[in-house]
C-alpha cells in the first residue's frame, strides 16, 4: 500500500552531505564513509547505477538502510516526485527495503549489505545476511493478525523476488525488482 504524501514521515528531502547523499558523479563519493558505516556508489556498464551500504557493527539498521535509499533515490532523480505514481514508487521502494532490512534482523542475526541497482525501467534491492533460514510470506495471510506480514508486502509490492545462496557460505541474498513508474 503507498501513500501520496509529498514525503514520507520525518522526510525532510536529500541531505546536503554525508555518505549517503553522494551522487554518483561526485569521484569523492566512491570510499566515504559516516561512522563505520560505508556507502560505495558506483556506475555498472550499460548505465545501470548501483549503492552498496555495508552494516558492519551498526544499530538502527532499518532507518539507516531507509535514509540511503532515499538518498539513492534522490540521487537517481526519483525523488523528488513530479507526479502521485512517482512518489508512490519511491515509497514502495523505501517500504520493501525496510521490510527486507526487518526480516534480517528478525531472522537471519541481522543483515550484512543493503545493494540497489537502477537502471531505466528497474530497481533491485538486495539485502544479504548470515542466516540459514528461508524467507517467505505467511500462509494463510491474515490481514487482521499482528506482525508477519514483511514477505506478504514484498511479494504483493515487487515485480519479482527471490533467494540466492552460495553453496559453502554461510548466509543468503534476498533480492526483490520494483518497475519505475512510467
């Protein structure tokens, strides 16, 4: 579910520094860091911009990922928003990181990277973490219950997602892809 809000609670537009608000064009951005947290954006071959937040010893995990990914978002010209579909993209975007981010933290002994790669047409959020768990909406859903609903809301939210492992290391990816609006 989105809103139409010009922005999302407690948003008051992109900060004017820090890791999280360096634009890919700024060659200063690619190794700065605000505490021991580390944003590395970068621009992939074929025009596809990717952010990489590592949460190495943070608190607040969820906010944090939250406020970088709306930094990606102002940065790749999705915010601020022009139109409702726009802005209701952008907050689906910052809803199912947040519920990712979650689920990491509830389940899997708390998330180790936030990746998100825009190209055109696409957003992919990738989450990895150290858990052995699998994640996956509820069944059945039950709207009025309390809690459980983080997978529901990804799956109902993205154009796809899924699970990736490597065989021998510990830990998953958790990947979901949003369309841009048109």
């Amino acid at each position: 579910m989105s809103t139409t809000r010009p922005y999302s609670p407690g948003d008051r537009g992109p900060e004017p520094s820090g890791a999280s608000g360096a634009s890919e064009s700024e060659p200063s951005a690619a190794g700065a860091s605000a505490g021991d947290v580390t944003a590395v954006p970068t621009v992939s071959p074929g025009g596809r911009q990717v952010r990489r937040l590592s949460f190495d010893g943070e608190s607040g995990v969820v906010p944090l990922a939250r406020d970088f990914t709306r930094q990606a978002l102002y940065a790749w010209g999705w915010l601020p928003a022009a139109t409702a579909d726009r802005r209701a993209a952008a907050e689906d975007v910052l809803l199912v990181v947040s519920e990712l981010v979650t689920n990491a933290c509830l389940h899997a002994e708390g998330p180790d990277q936030l990746e998100i790669t825009c190209d055109d047409k696409v957003i992919h959020i990738e989450v990895s973490d150290r858990g052995a768990g699998q994640p996956a909406p509820r069944t059945p859903h039950r709207a009025g219950r309390p809690g459980g609903h983080g997978m529901f809301i990804v799956q109902r939210l993205c154009l796809d997602w899924g699970v990736v492992r490597v065989p021998g290391v510990a830990g998953k990816k958790v990947w979901a892809k949003l369309g841009a609006p048109a």
